[in-house]
C-alpha cells in the first residue's frame, strides 16, 4: 500500500471513530439523577423506576428513585431537598403538591440543577417541562365509558386527592364529559388522602345506598384505590354498579377480566422515566437557556413544553394482552 493511500485510511478512521470515542466518554457514573414521587412502593411507581434503571444502564450513568412510601407531600418535599443538597446532574419529580413544590423546584433550577416534572406538573414552576398523561383527555375518555354504560344517567361517585395537581386534571376531563348528559349526577368526590383503605370503607357505604341514592357507578381517579375497591364489591356480592379504575396493576387487570371492575385508563409510567432520564442527560450535557422565562411562550424554544406518552380504556375487549404482557415480558 502506497504512502499516500496509508494516510488516507488512517485520516478516514480517525474521523469515523473519534466521534464513537468521544460518545463513549460523554457519560459517567458519577452522573446521577434522581426521580422523586409518593407511593413509590406502588406498582406503577415501580415500574416508573424500572424505566428509569433501563435508560440509566443505556446511557452508562448513575439513577435513583427516593420519595414516600405513603401519599405525604411534605415528605416528598424533604426527599427533593436532600437530593438538591447533592448537586445531582438532574431530578425527574411527580408533583404531590404543586404550591409546596413549586418553590423548590424554583430553588433547584436556580442552583442550575434541571428538573422535569413526570405524571404530575407543578406548571407554575421554572420546570423544564413535564412528561406524562394528557390528564383532561384520560378524564374525557373515562367520563365517555361511564357514560356509555349508565346510558347518560345515574349517580356517580369518585375516590379522589384534591389538589394533586394530574388527578384535579382527571377529575375536570370526567366532569367536561358529563357535561352533556344532565341525567348523570356527581354526588360525592371523596378525598381517600392516598389511602386506599379509607377508599375501601367508604365503598361499603356507597354500595348500601339504595332507591333515589344508589350510586350506579364508582370512579377511581388514581392507581391505589381500584384493587381495594374492587375487592370491597366482591365481598358485597353486589354485581349491578359501575366500577372504573385508573391504571395497569395486576389486580385491576384481573378484576376485568372476572367482570368486578369495568374498565381503567392505562398510562405509561416505565416510558416517562425513560424518556425523562434522557432528556434530563441531554439538558446536563447541554445546557438550554429561554429567550423568554416561559417555554411556552417561546417560539424558539429548544425543548417542548410538554411530551405527551399516550393514554388508552383497557376493558374485556383487550385486557388479556396487558395480562399477558405482564407475565411474560416484564420490562427488565
């Protein structure tokens, strides 16, 4: 081989691999991110977190969930301050409390650490932006089902947290929806305070109401409280109301499939995490700067104001393809 060929195949691979190089060397361990939630021994929260794992194994970088194991806004408050204290590369949080969190999330972004809210948006804050469940269009698409299966008339009920900022979003989508059936009544919004033990006795007296104050259909507006619902009609033997839950635990999976619960609204935590962590890494390495404070408002924006991951009714129809997927192909 010739001089001059020799040079050209050595200037060719230095360009085709000091890119690869210099990608391989872009993460580190040291990098960590942190997602912060309440309830995060739930179902959904775990696999939020195996989300989270799987992007921090692609990306070669350090990942943490911390929070509450119970519905505690002020706790989760204490877990993101701790995490601020160690200057990590950026913090991914589901929002208990939009008026506690918003000056910490405020205080962060300050202190040039990102954050990006995930299933629940604290809008007001200096956040990035926030990825998750158009929460009106799941409270729509619930509000439509019931609906349909009441036949435009009954009494409904919710078990509920006010001023979780996703499920007041639900709450507003099922009330949008009814909207155009006056025969359906909202006869209680009870606040379970994200215990579903509260929601499961307050079952027992709505399903003994009879006459003008039967309530013909029972709506979940957050993960914890379908299965303990469901198993509280069970036990009742009552088989005549109108169950709705809200998100893809096996236990609510099942109830659909033995007819206990009707249908629930599935959302995709394990792709917010995923999505989350990347987009946390790539502020990192990539520092974005506003023209104007708000995102929104900013038609030159360098990230979105909002990543919609997609929302869909599971009923009979096709809950044994979440089933399935559930047994076998678990996300690693």
């Amino acid at each position: 081989m010739s001089l001059l060929k020799r040079q050209f195949l050595f200037a060719f691979l230095m360009a085709t691999l000091l890119p690869l190089l210099a990608g391989c060397t872009r993460h580190s361990k040291d990098e960590h991110y942190y997602l912060i939630a309440t309830n995060i021994n739930l179902p959904y929260w775990k696999s939020a977190n195996a989300g989270f794992q799987k992007a921090a194994t692609q990306y070669g970088v350090s990942a943490e969930m911390r929070g509450t194991t119970t519905f505690d806004p002020q706790g989760e408050v204490a877990e993101f301050r701790t995490v601020v204290a160690q200057k990590p590369a950026g913090i991914l949080v589901s929002v208990a409390s939009a008026q506690l969190m918003t000056p910490e999330i405020n205080a962060a972004m300050d202190a040039g650490i990102p954050v990006i809210t995930m299933d629940s948006d604290a809008p007001q804050s200096d956040r990035l932006y926030f990825i998750g469940t158009n929460n009106l269009q799941a409270g729509r698409l619930g509000g439509l089902r019931v609906a349909e299966k009441v036949n435009g008339k009954g009494n409904v009920v919710f078990f509920s947290i006010p001023g979780q900022p996703n499920i007041d979003e639900r709450l507003k989508g099922y009330n949008d929806a009814f909207a155009k059936y006056p025969g359906i009544k909202v006869i209680d919004v009870f606040d379970m305070k994200g215990d579903s033990g509260l929601a499961m006795d307050q079952t027992k007296d709505y399903l003994s109401r009879t006459g003008a104050n039967r309530i013909d259909a029972i709506i979940c507006l957050e993960a914890a409280s379908g299965r303990d619902v469901a198993e509280e009609v069970r036990r009742s033997g009552v088989k005549d109301r109108l169950l709705v839950a809200m998100d893809v635990d096996q236990p609510v999976l099942q109830g659909i499939r033995d007819g206990t619960i009707d249908s629930t609204i599935s959302q995709k935590p394990f792709t917010m995490a995923v999505v989350g962590l990347k987009a946390l890494d790539d502020v990192h390495h990539y520092p974005v700067k506003p023209l104007v404070q708000d995102y929104a408002l900013d038609s030159f924006a360098p990230v979105p104001s909002f990543i919609d991951t997609g929302v869909s009714l599971i009923d009979k129809s096709n809950v044994d393809t979440l089933l399935n997927l559930g047994e076998d192909k678990a996300p690693q």
